[in-house]
C-alpha cells in the first residue's frame, strides 16, 4: 500500500515542480465540458469491456511480453549454455552494479539487470527473476541437460497453463473473495518453493534485506513506466522530449531509492 501512496505523491510533486517551468505553462482558458448523467452500468457493457480489455492483455502477453522473456532467456543462457553467473545479462548486472550501490540493491546482479526487462514491461521483472534465480526445486534436483528447443517447448507449455490457471480464476466467482484474505503459513511454504522463495533469498541472512528490497520496488516502480508509453511520447511531444523523460525517470527512481534506503538504514 506504501509503494502506490508512494507513486501518488511522487507524481504530484514531480507535477508541481513542472508546473512552474516556462515549457510547460500554458494560458489559463476555461473549459467546460457536457458530462452525460450517471448510469449504473449494464452487465453486458460490463462482461463486453472485460472481455475486451482482458483480450488485449493476452494479446499483450502472447506477443511482447512472451518474446522479450525469449530473448532475455537466450542473454542468460549464453555464451556458457546455462551457467547465469557468466551469462550476457549477469555481464552487464554487475558492470552497473557499482553505480547501483547508493540504492542498497547494487549488490545483487539479478536486481540490478532486472531494471532493463522492467522498462519494456512491470510484469516481466517476475520472469526473468524466475530465469536467472535459483529456484527450490532446481536445488533439490540434479540438473538436467536440455536443448534450446526443449527448454522454449515448455516454456510455451508453462504459459499455456499460467492462462489456464487466469482463465478459470476468472470465472471462479468464489475465488475474489480470496484475493483479499491474508494467505496462512501452509500457503506460504508452498509458494516459497518458487519464484518468491528464490526473491526471498536475494539477501537471506541480511538484516538490511527487507529495506533493500523495498528500494529495489519502489526503482521499478518509478523508473521508465514502459515502451509504449515512450512511443506514445514520442508521437505527441517529438523524440527530444522523449529522451528527456527517459532520463529524467532514470534519475527520480535512482534519487527515491538511495534516499529511502540511506534514510532507512540509520534505523536498523
């Protein structure tokens, strides 16, 4: 709840502060505008937007998101054929690390790299922690050799099932009311097995974890929303102005994160 009160106040003061700049002030015209009367919307309108809005996130997810996570998949898997620690993308974590340092979360590559990925979408920061982390049941088991077909074989199978699983969770009415209740114990050594108990374990052992994890979401969180957004600047403002926004949403979220962990370490 923090991070979204967090975003509000950050963006009204980036608002007010560029209120006050020559480029963006504007002369001071009424505008009125007809507002058609409230209506309580009707279940078709809303199952027909539902339907659409949901559409175009799988639209989304079957073609960007899916082929970025192929490729950020191909700069972890070489040039040693599995081995993330030497990978293209660990390569480049760590070069940026030491620039990083400030933030608390410079001392893990994967964190670090995960910056690039969540520029082009939010929701690919999750897969490729999940590519290039440890995962519980990789541990346990001994590694298997697969080929580059193999390992895209079932990652298509593994989204196969991801949207089954959304699929029914949506028309599982029974299941909204879970969204809201704090999950218990047994939930939790369940899904620590995966993805979030390979995060959980970025800094285990450091009392300074929670705090450099919360840096690290809240630089996700105000960095560069997205490339379609970009694009969308680019095409009303022109591309100088899109470099502008690129840099200047690389240097809020690096300021935000170094102050919120610098400050928060001289409570712990």
């Amino acid at each position: 709840m923090s991070l979204y009160f967090l975003g509000i106040f950050v963006a009204m003061l980036i608002g007010l502060t560029f209120r006050k700049h020559e480029y963006f002030k504007t002369d001071d015209r009424a505008l009125l505008i007809e507002l058609p009367p409230y209506r309580i919307p009707s279940i078709k309108m809303i199952t027909r937007s539902a339907f659409t809005r949901t559409g175009e996130y799988l639209k989304k997810a079957t073609t960007v998101i899916m082929g970025i996570l192929i490729i950020l998949w191909a700069l972890t898997y070489f040039p040693n054929h599995g081995d993330t620690e030497n990978s293209y993308m660990a390569k480049f974590g760590k070069t940026i690390a030491p620039i990083m340092k400030p933030t608390g979360f410079g001392d893990r590559w994967e964190a670090v790299a995960a910056i690039v990925p969540s520029i082009a979408a939010k929701e690919i920061v999750v897969g490729f922690m999940a590519q290039v982390l440890p995962l519980k049941e990789e541990v346990a088991k001994n590694e298997e050799v697969t080929t580059f077909t193999e390992d895209v074989v079932e990652q298509v199978k593994g989204f196969g099932f991801a949207l089954k699983d959304s699929f029914m969770g949506i028309i599982n009415i029974n299941a909204i009311g879970g969204l809201f209740e704090t999950p218990d114990a047994e939930t939790i050594e369940e899904e620590s097995s995966g993805v979030v108990g390979a995060v959980a374990n970025l800094w285990a052992g450091d009392k300074e974890g929670p705090l450099k994890a919360y840096s690290f979401m809240v630089f996700i969180l105000l960095v560069v929303p997205c490339v379609v957004t970009l694009a969308a600047i680019k095409q009303e403002f022109g591309i100088k102005f899109m470099w502008f926004v690129t840099g200047f949403l690389v240097i809020v979220p690096y300021i935000g994160s170094t102050l919120i962990y610098q400050i928060g370490r001289l409570f712990i």
